[in-house]
C-alpha cells in the first residue's frame, strides 16, 4: 500500500509536499487529461468547468480550445491555486481562464452557467459524491455534459493502493449510477484508448 503522507498529498496538496505531488500529477496525468478534454468536444464558445484541477494542466488545455468562452477552475487546495495559477498566468491575465479556491459541495457559480464539466481523479475525494454531483449539475445549462475520469478500482495496482479512509474508489459503472442517482441523462461509460498508458475510464452524462 502507497503511504498515507504521499497518498494524502494527492487529496490535499498542501505545501512544499503538496507542490511536489502538484509536479508528478503534472508529469503523470497528461494522458487521461488530453482524452477527457477530447471526450468534451470543446468549442471555441464554450464556458468549462474544471473541479480539482491540480497543476492546472488540463485548465491549460481546455483554455487552448474554448479561445472565444471562458474556462473556470476550483480546487480545494489553496497551494495549488497558486501553482495552477503560474501556469496559467497568461490566460488569467487576459480574462479567459479563472482559477478559485472552492469546494465541489459549494461552487461559487449561478445556476446554469457552464456549457461543460470536468474532473480528473478528484471524485475519491467527495465525502458525499451524489451532492457533489448535483451541485455540479446545478451549474451546467440544460443538456450540458459532465466528464468525470477515474482509474477504476480494479486497476490500481496493488503495491499502489491508496488507504481507503483517504480514497474511495470506483468502477466505471458505480460512478455512472452516482451520476443517474444525480439526475444526469444519457450517463456511458468510455475505456481509454491508450490502456498501456492510462487503463481509466471516463463517465459522461448531460443535466
Ligand atoms: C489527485 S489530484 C488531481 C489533479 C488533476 N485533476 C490531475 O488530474 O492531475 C486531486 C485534486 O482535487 C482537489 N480536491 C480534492 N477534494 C476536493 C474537493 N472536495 N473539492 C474540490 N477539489 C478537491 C485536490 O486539492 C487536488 O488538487
């Protein structure tokens, strides 16, 4: 089993371990951030939501699509606010992208404002995954869509397993009923094409 203080500082990126888990996320989620972003169809219009965007990798790569909307971003994480924050300093200086310090149980966003929804392995973190869902649904426009990426449970290797009162992990098809028991229609399963890169799947669904 990974360690509690590294396995800890991936859900709660707090100082200077905090910004060294922020750069292996960095290094290491490319894969599964490139495919979820992908899987959006991001517009030129569109306004996205990121939740729990670490490093600020993927707000990076949505704000390369949605060129003429808006990218939003939150994480629980105050260190990396910041970190995300350098790495998309451009962006935030122009009014494209912007990067709050928040809860998914309490987005600070009106109701209906965004076109898509996205989350990087932070769903085993939500204490109460069903709220969190519909909080982000909340804020999605009628027949927006929400991606929520995972490593399914029976993948993690075993040496890797995380301590279970840190982490809750899924299967693909546990998040797709969270997402139903949401309210989300149309909720599917993907497996990622590049399993000897990322072997993750990714649930969809649309408010
Ligand atoms: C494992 S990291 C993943 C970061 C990024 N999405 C990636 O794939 O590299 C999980 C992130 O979710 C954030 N997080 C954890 N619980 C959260 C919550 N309840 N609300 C918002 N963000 C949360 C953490 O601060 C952390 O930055």
């Amino acid at each position: 089993m990974i360690g509690r203080f590294i396995a800890g500082k991936f859900r709660d990126p707090t100082g200077v371990f905090g910004r060294m888990a922020g750069a292996m996320m960095a290094r290491g989620n490319k894969t599964e951030q490139e495919w979820t972003i992908a899987l959006l169809d991001i517009r030129p219009d569109d306004h996205i939501l990121e939740i729990g965007f670490g490093p600020g990798v993927a707000i990076s790569l949505a704000a390369e699509k949605a060129v003429r909307g808006h990218v939003s971003g939150i994480d629980a994480s105050e260190t990396m606010r910041r970190v995300a924050g350098r790495r998309n300093a451009a962006a935030i200086r122009s009014g494209l992208v912007d990067l709050r310090h928040a809860e998914v149980s309490s987005l600070p966003y009106p109701d209906a404002a965004f076109d898509k929804a996205f989350a990087v392995h932070c769903i085993y973190f939500w204490p109460r995954p069903v709220e969190a869902l519909q909080e982000v649904r909340r804020v999605l426009k009628p027949g927006g869509s929400l991606a929520v990426t995972i490593m399914p449970k029976d993948k993690w290797p075993p040496q890797r397993l995380p301590p279970s009162d840190l982490y809750t992990l899924y299967s693909g098809l546990e998040v797709a009923r969270l997402l139903t028991t949401a309210g989300y229609e149309k909720v599917r399963v993907e497996g990622c094409p590049y399993p000897d890169q990322f072997p993750g799947q990714c649930v969809l669904g649309s408010r």
